[in-house]
C-alpha cells in the first residue's frame, strides 16, 4: 500500500507539471518547489528548537496564525519553519515576518521527507485542520517527534470513516494529539478507535478577534457611507454579484454598498460595474467630494476586514461555488451576515442560522426578502448583529487551550 501510494504522488506530480503548460496556478506550484533542497540546506537552526508548521492554503494559515503568534511571543528561543501546500497560501504569505523558513512542503515521497525533516529536525509539528501526508507522518512517527493536529474537524462523509477508507485511519495513530473544534469530531474519531483528542474549538475566532483588534481607521469609507445604513459583499463572486446588482438596481438609493470581489482583476472588475445602472465609482478613484455614486467597489487586496466594520449589513461570497468564505470576519463586528446555499460544511454558518445572527439567499427573491425585513425591521437587525458578535466572543480561547496542552 506504500508503495501504491508513493507511484499515485509521482504521477500527481507529472499531472500538476502537464499542467503548468496551461494553468497559472500549477505553474505557480511547480516553480515554487524548485530548488527547494538548497533552501533547507541554508536553514541554520543554531541552538534553537524547531517548530514545523504546515498549512494547506492560506485559511489554514489564518486559523494556525494566533497560535504561531503566541509561540512567537512567548517561546523566544523557538524558530518556526512554515509550509504551505497550495499557492493560494505560499503566494500570499511568503514575506511573513514571524517564520524563519517560508516553503511549498516538497512532494510527499519518502525520499523527500527524509531530506526534508533530515535538515530542518523539527522538536515539534503542527498541521492545521487537515493535510495527511502518509510519508511525512510516517517519517515523523519513526522519529518520534510530537505531532499535533490543531482545529481538526471531521464530518461522517469523509473518507477515514467509510469502509474503504481504513487504510487511511492508521495515519490518525503518528499524531501525539488532536485537537477538535467539537464534540462530533472527537465523538467520530472515537468510531475508528482514536482518543488522544480534545475539544478546545476553533483558532479563527481568536484570529477574527485579533483582527478586528488591529482594524485600520478607513475615513473615505466614513464619508462615502454618510449617515444612512452600508451593506458590504465580501469576497464576491460573479453570481453573488448578479443577485445583489439586481437588488440595486431596482432599489436605488435605498442602501450605499460596497463590492469588496473575491478576484481583483480588471474584467471582474469591470463586469461589476456593467451590470449597475447606478453610479459607481472604484475606491483608488474615489474623493471625499464625490456625491453621486452609491456603489463603491474595493480595487485592492487587505481591506476588507477593516471595511466590515462600517457596515449595517453583509453578505460574503463561495455560496454559490465550493463553499463560503471566511463569515467570522464580519460577524465579529456584530452585524447579521448573508450567504449563498453551499454552507453545509462550515459549522460556524450552521450555527449562526440556527442562532438567527445568518441567512441564505437562493436567489434574487430570497435575498430581497432578507434584505427588506432587516431594513423595515431595526430590531430584528440588531437582534443578528448581537447573535453573531456574541457567538464570536463565547468561541474565543482554542489557542490559549492548544498552546498550554502543546508546551506544558
């Protein structure tokens, strides 16, 4: 079975660098794994302990951050090396200042984990949510070097939990802990025979908090929204965009908005202004003087969370696609929050629906219903808002719990 599994690593390999003919993003996660043994050859650990951190992408990142922070700051004779496996992580995040090594994690052959933890030799490892790596964690259980599972969380439709995913549960055993974010995961690793597991919740509610924290005063964002109520789509895409241009355009001047999209390019850029028959302005255009436009869209990466703040209301965009975006970042701010129907997998938008702190809208008469109850409705408005900052705030403490049980 090792075996099988190595040869199905190479050829995905082969497939990714076929790809990278054609695809930005496998040309991104070929060429960033170039050359990757001179740059652990470089890692100088000194007298140092080590911590491995990986992250699949860059939300894995964003929940893992809190921790890698706290570490940061409370371990000083500790150097983090840092993995991610995707470019939307790497790409993102590698001028991060608080690692010592930034790296796309080599291909999961036993030859490269070898060299890569030959190097580095990690004290500790630290994967965040998920990323099973069979020759990596098999490397590590030889060396028997603690490794942690941090914001885990397991559903029964995955794989470890069928009866063709057995082979898989073996990997659970190389882990020295698992921490979950609830008593579901931990009660279906118990179904496989796993119970070095504990339930501290999830690290991105201390990371929204921080974030929130550090929010940047916006005064053009002030101005353009005056003194009636903003509603900001987050992280939009293109059919978030067509249900609430819609909206617009037939209810003008009954809300200022804000379009922060997903991808800043010019073509989504542009197809967003189109579909408008309001005036709109672009936020590296606008001046505090412009009166006529109530439609402001972000044209730049990193504000959004800082813009969540200034909002009455919110939507954030993947609902209809894969899956929603991060919705804690504007739920801490205590306003009610808005999502397309694929959210089943995110526990935090199942939650605040049942709290009443979220929504989903199907489509355009569904996201006019909400939309108008809230604005004809204040207290039913704050009454959300409420919910979602209180259920921020309950959340707030996994890396606090992770961090002591890790270096106790």
């Amino acid at each position: 079975m090792k075996t099988i599994y190595t040869i199905l690593i190479l050829f995905y390999s082969l497939v990714v660098n076929i790809a990278a003919l054609f695809s930005h993003k496998a040309r991104q996660w070929v060429r960033g794994r170039r050359g990757w043994k001179e740059r652990v050859n470089l890692f100088d650990r000194q007298d140092s302990n080590v911590l491995w951190i990986h992250c699949a992408s860059l939300g894995e990142f964003e929940q893992g951050r809190p921790l890698i922070e706290k570490i940061v700051s409370e371990k000083k004779k500790w150097k983090i090396v840092l993995t991610f496996f995707s470019p939307s992580g790497y790409e993102v995040r590698k001028g991060y200042g608080n690692a010592d090594l930034i790296m796309y994690l080599p291909a999961d052959t036993p030859a490269n984990a070898n060299y890569f933890l030959d190097r580095i030799r990690p004290d500790k490892v630290l994967i965040v949510k998920y990323e099973f790596w069979f020759n990596y964690l098999n490397q590590l259980n030889n060396r028997k070097i603690p490794t942690y599972l941090v914001s885990g969380i397991f559903r029964p439709s995955q794989y470890f939990f069928k009866w063709y995913g057995v082979y898989a549960t073996r990997m659970f055993s190389v882990f020295t802990h698992i921490f979950v974010q609830d008593a579901d995961s931990k009660a279906l690793l118990g179904t496989i025979g796993y119970t070095d597991c504990t339930v501290t919740g999830d690290t991105r509610f201390d990371r929204v908090s921080q974030i929130a924290a550090a929010a940047r005063d916006l005064p053009l964002i002030v101005k353009f929204r005056g003194e009636g109520p903003l509603f900001v789509a987050g992280s939009s895409w293109d059919r978030d965009e067509e249900i609430i241009t819609r909206y617009i355009n037939s209810h003008p001047g009954v809300l200022r908005w804000i379009f922060a999209p997903h991808v800043i390019s010019e073509a989504h850029l542009s197809r967003i202004e189109k579909r408008l028959q309001v005036p709109s302005i672009r936020y590296s255009l606008y001046r505090d003087d412009d009166i006529e436009s109530s439609v402001l869209i972000i044209d730049n990466i990193g504000m959004l969370s800082s813009v969540y703040r200034y909002a009455s209301l919110a939507s954030v965009g993947g609902g209809f696609g894969k899956g929603i975006h991060n919705i804690l970042e504007a739920a801490c701010w205590g306003i009610p929050v808005l999502f397309g129907p694929n959210y089943g997998n995110f526990r935090e938008a199942v939650r605040l629906i049942e709290l009443g702190g979220a929504a989903v809208f199907n489509d355009f008469n569904t996201f006019s219903a909400i939309v108008d109850k809230y604005l004809s409705d204040g207290r039913a408005l704050s009454r959300a808002g409420i919910v979602c900052k209180s259920y921020v705030t309950e959340n707030e403490g996994a890396t606090e719990n992770v961090f002591d049980r890790i270096f106790s």
